[in-house]
C-alpha cells in the first residue's frame, strides 16, 4: 500500500504491513459499531462505507510466488499446498491461526460452489487426518479444531472458529436436506439434529424444524411432527415451509379441516411482501446455502401455486363453493395485465392455464353456480378456439397449413362437455345435447396422426394420455345419453352407452347405464348377458383401479356415476334374471 511519509520523519520505520493493521483495525472497529447500532439507516451507511474500505485494502495486498520451495508449487496437488503451508507454521507459529482462518474462507467458498472433494481433502489436511478412509465432511468439521488467535493479532470480524461453527451448521442441513430427499430418513434425521444443535439464525431454524416435521412425518411419526412445525411457526415470521407441510400431514391424518385452514394460512403468508435483509458483514449459515430447489420439500412456491393447491384441495374434498371462490380469485390473479391470447406455459408445478378454466369451471357447476361456469367456458374458447378451424370440412387443409397445437382440441373439448353439464343444470337439455354432440365431434376428429406432430409439454401429455382423451369421450356419451333418457328417447340412449361401452370396457358406468336402458326397453336376454359380463368383469377388474386424470375430467365422471347402481346389482343378484 502506497503511503508516502516525509524523510527523517518518525514516522519513516513504519512497514507497510503496521500501515495495512492499522487500516484493517480501523475498519473493523467501524463494521463493529455498524452492527451494534440502533439506527437501520445509520447501520447501512456505516456497513457499506466499512465494506468499501475493506474492498480497497483487500486490494492492497501484494502476493508473491514463493521461491526455493519447489514442493509448494500448485503442480504438486492442493494437499501439498497446504501441508507446505502447515509445516512452514511450525517454524513460524504465528502463522498457524492466520492460516486456519484462510482455510476458513476457503471452506466457505468450496461449500457454496459444491467442490465437496476438494473441502474434504483440505479437512483432512487440517485435522492431521492420514487415513483416506476419513471422507465424512460433517465428522471433519466437528474434528477440526482452529488454535485461537492471540491478542494482538490483527482484528477480524469472523475468527477461525466462529468459521468452523457458520460451515458445520450449514454442511449438516444440506446433508440432512439432501437425506431427506433421496429418502435416508434416520440419517436425514440425524444431520438435521446437528444442524438445529450448531450455529443455526432464528430464521433458519424455521427451516431445520421444517425438515425434521417433514422427515418424522415420513417416518410414521405424526406426533413428533405435529411438535417441530409448531416449534418452527413460534421461531419467525417465515411460515410458508411449516404451513405446507403442516398441510400434508394433516391430509395424512384425514384431517381435511386443519388441512384447508393451513392452506389459507399458506396463502396469507404468502401475499405478505418481505422486506430484505440488509447486506451482512459477516459469514452466516443461510449465505452458504443453496437456492430452495423445487424438489425440495421446503419449497412453497408462489402466492398463486398457493392458492391453486387450496383450491384444488376444496374441489377434491367436496367443498365445491370455497373451491369455486379460489378458483375466481385464482384466475383474476394470474389474468391480471395478461395477454388476451396465450400459449399454456409448462404444467409442474400446477396445471397450464386451459386446465386451470376446466377446473374452475367444473367447481362452479359443482357450487351450483352454472351461468358462472358457462362464462369462464366462453373466456376458455375466446382464448384458445383460434387454434381451431374456423370450417369443419376444412379441418384437414387447415390442419397442414397451420402452426396449431395438437393438443388444443382435447381442451376444447372438455370446454363443451362442461358447458353442457352447465346447460343440464340450467334445465336446458336441447343446447346441453348440442354442447355434447360438438364435444364429441372434435374428439372423433382427432386421429393418432395429431400426436404425432411434436412433443408436447408435460401438461399436454397429462390431458392427452390415452386413457384421458378414453374417458372424455366416455364422459361426453354417456352425458348425452342421460339427456336422451330424460327426453324419452330411450333408443338413442342405448346408442350412446353402447358406443360408450365399446369406448372403454372397462368403465363399469358406463356398462350400468347400459343395462338400465335394456331393462327400460325390456330386452331382457342382452341385459342378462351384459350382467354376466359385467359381475365377471368386478371380478378380473377390481374398482380400485386408479388412473391417472385431470382434476376437471375426474370431477365430471363424478357427476355421472349411477346413484344407483349397489341397489342394481342387489336385484340381479337375488333374481339372477329380470
């Protein structure tokens, strides 16, 4: 550091190393008093000067190659870097606390940038460790004992053990966070222990107490859980991780009620804005951590992927009006200021927007609130029938001159099938039919070719899996059929639920429905055969099967299902015929 002083002065033996002390010792004292005071303004202004100077005496610093020490050179590996270093300390054993306070920084950096190999071997190092059989990076850094810095020392703001407690706090969460993930409970459970033991900031501690609920929740351990995430939520204002997990444990738990009530808790959170922490001086455990990763359990995502899980959640549950109500307040948050045409953006971690109108739709109907459901459909066709043909004879031409997605007409679809479930409830059974029968022209039209034009995101294939665009068909005729009924023509009823039960022989509903029209129409011998089918068909295939469907698509084949199909089975099982 250049420092000009007049000849003959007093002052003239002074090195440049007093000089850069000095300087040091005087911007520490300085962070110091930032830290201690009072005044949030006056805080920062004295923590950025003092982080301004250390940055200008940082570079001050002059490093030169050593020379005559060929085995210090970075050819021979970093473990020979540092064993040069250490055995040099012993000659000068001053150096030694210096030293461990730059392997210290050197820790820190290593941990965030994930060279775990390298932070092990320098460990190893430090710790005198021989054996190559000594990897465990959390057992190093409790082994690992820096030698404390003498009095007059230089000042610092962090010394070597403050260091060694800030990485050993951080490495055990990540090991824990890690555990838990790939599913090593007991050994998650142990790191995380260590992790809430060490160095840990209130406001991590949210975070530790988390992942031990979560972890012990896996474990079968719903009680202990139920202690930590009330332990994390009494640490700090940072709720969103405890009230997401304290909602998965209470729907493990059938606890519907205390599952919705975190979710709105969850939301709240949510939508409060958090003021950042100002810039810290020092080295803390949460500057050593990683971004919260999706696959993480700790990670509560956004305000909206809030709200959609509690509103998906109530529509699940059968609170169809709270559903319908989150569902609106859902749709006017993410429509806010968009554009008037999208393109559905990737699905994880909730659906893509069509989806989203499907089934916020499907909950207003289920609310009882029909002429609702029929404006979000019309919104859902304004924003995605552009994709479609404007003629149905040219549906081929367009179908090669056009960019359309292939995968818009199942959406499309779906639109019509809810309109006309809202039509029924309206008592409008002609424009009902008609929402069907155009529901089910634009799922014929589609051919194998369509799903052959591209990839297509994980949300398209969610709704255009076989078995999806199999029960949307399904839903769409034997939906049509019922209206059939109701009107009295019985005859085209039994041509829908026949076609239905080609569709998929497996839908034992639609099988039901069928036989209840045969036994109307008093075809007594084809409704005994398709009896027989169907008892052999429980047999093979048990009712539990579970597929995989849109929450709109599973909310609709709700609304179809026999209400009276035990008392049916009942009668042909005690008269064997009818």
């Amino acid at each position: 550091m250049a420092h000009k002083t007049p000849l003959g002065s007093s002052a003239s033996h002074v090195s440049c190393l007093d000089l850069w002390r000095e300087k040091n010792d005087q911007l520490v004292r300085q962070a110091k008093v930032a830290q201690d005071s009072s005044l949030p303004l006056r805080r920062q202004q004295l923590a950025q000067n003092a982080l301004e100077g250390l940055r200008g005496l940082l570079c001050s610093l002059r490093v030169l190659e050593t020379q005559g020490q060929p085995e210090a050179r970075p050819e021979h590996g970093l473990r020979g870097l540092w064993d040069s270093a250490l055995r040099a300390s012993s000659l000068l054993p001053g150096l030694l606390p210096a030293l461990h306070h730059l392997a210290g920084l050197q820790a820190a950096l290593w941990l965030t940038t994930n060279r775990l190999g390298d932070l092990t071997l320098l460990l190893q190092t430090l710790t005198v460790s021989q054996s190559r059989a000594a990897e465990d990076v959390l057992l190093l850094l409790k082994t690992w004992r820096p030698p404390a810095e003498e009095s007059d020392a230089p000042l610092t703001l962090q010394d070597a053990r403050g260091l060694r407690d800030v990485l050993l706090t951080a490495f055990a969460y990540r090991q824990g966070l890690q555990e838990l993930i790939t599913g090593s409970l007991p050994k998650a459970l142990s790191s995380l222990h260590e992790a809430a033991s060490g160095l840990c900031p209130r406001s991590l501690l949210v975070q530790v107490y988390t992942a031990l609920g979560t972890c012990l929740r896996k474990m079968g351990s719903p009680q202990r859980a139920v202690l930590y995430l009330v332990a994390a939520l009494k640490e700090g204002s940072t709720w969103g991780p405890p009230l997401l997990e304290a909602s998965r444990l209470y729907q493990q738990l059938g606890n519907i009620a205390a599952e919705i009530e975190s979710l709105e808790l969850l939301v709240e959170a949510l939508s409060i804005t958090r003021i950042h922490k100002a810039r810290q001086l020092l080295i803390e455990v949460e500057l050593l951590l990683p971004r919260p990763d999706p696959a993480s359990p700790l990670h509560c995502g956004t305000q909206s992927q809030a709200k959609y899980l509690l509103a998906s959640r109530c529509l699940q549950t059968g609170r169809a009006a709270d559903a319908a109500e989150h569902y609106l307040d859902l749709l006017a948050l993410l429509l806010d200021g968009s554009e008037p045409k999208f393109s559905p953006p990737p699905c994880p971690p909730g659906p893509c927007m069509p989806e989203l109108f499907l089934e916020a739709a499907a909950a207003l109907i289920q609310a009882g609130r029909a002429q609702d459901a029929l404006t979000v459909c019309e919104e859902l066709l304004s924003r995605t029938s552009f994709l479609l043909p404007k003629r149905p004879r040219l549906w081929e031409d367009a179908r090669r001159r056009t960019k359309e997605s292939p995968h818009c007409s199942p959406w499309v679809s779906a639109t019509h099938l809810l309109q006309g479930q809202a039509w029924v409830q309206l008592g409008a059974q002609k424009e009902a039919i008609s929402e069907y029968s155009r529901c089910l022209e634009l799922l014929f039209r589609a051919t194998p070719e369509d799903e052959e034009q591209g990839p297509a995101s994980s949300c398209e294939q969610g709704c255009t899996s076989d078995m999806a665009l199999q029960q949307l068909r399904t839903a769409a005729l034997i939906s049509r059929g019922l209206e059939w009924a109701a009107l009295g023509q019985d005859t085209k009823a039994l041509q829908d639920f026949l076609l239905s039960v080609q569709m998929c022989p497996g839908n034992q509903d639609a099988s039901y429905h069928l036989l209840q029209t045969l036994r109307r129409l008093d075809r007594r011998d084809e409704a005994t055969a398709l009896w027989r089918r169907l008892e052999a068909q429980t047999e093979l295939l048990p009712e539990n099967t579970a597929w995989s469907l849109p929450l709109y698509l599973e909310t609709c084949l709700g609304w179809i299902r026999p209400p009276d199909r035990e008392t049916l089975r009942e009668e042909f099982q005690t008269s064997g015929d009818l």
